[in-house]
C-alpha cells in the first residue's frame, strides 16, 4: 500500500515552507465586486484580509493580502489555490474537510489536495486558529454572498 503524504513530515513541512516563502495569490484588489473581510488574532501576528469574487455561484478568484505566521500563511495560500474555480458547495466540502481534519474527525483526504500538510496542527490547539483563520473568512464571505442571494431572491 503506498505510503500517503500526510504521512511523511518532511514532505508535509516543504508544503507549508514553500507556500509560506511563496504565498500564492497574495495581492489586493480595489475591484468593488469582490466581497472582502478582515480577520486577526489576538493571540498570533496574524492580521490579514480575505478578497473573493465569486460569479455565478462559483468562485472566481481569492485574494489574500496582509501579514501572518509561518502557518496562517501557508494555509491561506492552500485555501485560496484550493477553492479558485470550484462552485460554492465544492468549496463548502473543502472547507467542512478541512475543519474536521483539524478537529481530529473523520475526513475525505481526496478534497484537500495540498491542505493535508495541516494534518498534525491537533498536536499543537494554539497553532489551529492559525491554521484556521483564512477559513474562517471564507466562511464569513460564502454567508454573505448566501446571504445576499436569499435577500435578492436569487
């Protein structure tokens, strides 16, 4: 049986190193059709800004700019790369996998593609809010796209 790369630490640590010296999709956008929210931490640097557009229940495009650890970093970088692309549902699988593999419960390893790289965070509870954080904001700008729709009846 092969061997998965949530199981191999070096592998999984080149993951979050390379997106965390390489953030992907880390730009701001003054394009008013992209909803936007500030998420922070008071227990980390974390302190960034959430950008996503999405057209036709699907996502467009996700930004992210500010500042943030090695691990909020890295994963807002996956998560942006993850759900480009994807409808909203799609991107509600990802993200429901993503919080249940941080909490130690059972998950589809398939759906995360590179986010398995925060596989062991549980070891360490102070890391999952950082880990968690870019999520976070994804969640909030889907529940007021949601919203939004339901209110224009669309």
């Amino acid at each position: 049986m092969p061997i998965s790369i949530k199981d191999d630490p070096e592998i999984l640590r080149e993951i979050i190193m390379d997106h965390y010296q390489n953030p992907r999709n880390k730009k701001e956008t003054a394009d008013p059709r992209y909803l936007v929210v500030h998420m922070d931490s008071a227990s980390c640097i974390d302190d960034i800004y959430i950008q996503l557009l999405i057209e036709d229940d699907k996502v467009t495009d996700c930004l992210w700019h500010g500042t943030g650890c090695a691990i909020s970093t890295a994963s807002t970088s996956i998560m942006t790369d993850l759900i480009k692309g994807k409808t909203i549902k799609e991107a509600r699988y990802i993200m429901d996998n993503f919080a249940k593999m941080l909490n130690e419960q059972p998950y589809d390893e398939e759906a995360l593609g590179e986010a398995i790289a925060f596989v062991n965070t549980y070891k360490q509870p102070s890391r999952i809010t950082c880990a968690n954080i870019g999520w976070r904001g994804l969640e909030q700008l889907i529940e007021k796209e949601e919203a939004e729709e339901k209110k224009n009846g669309r």
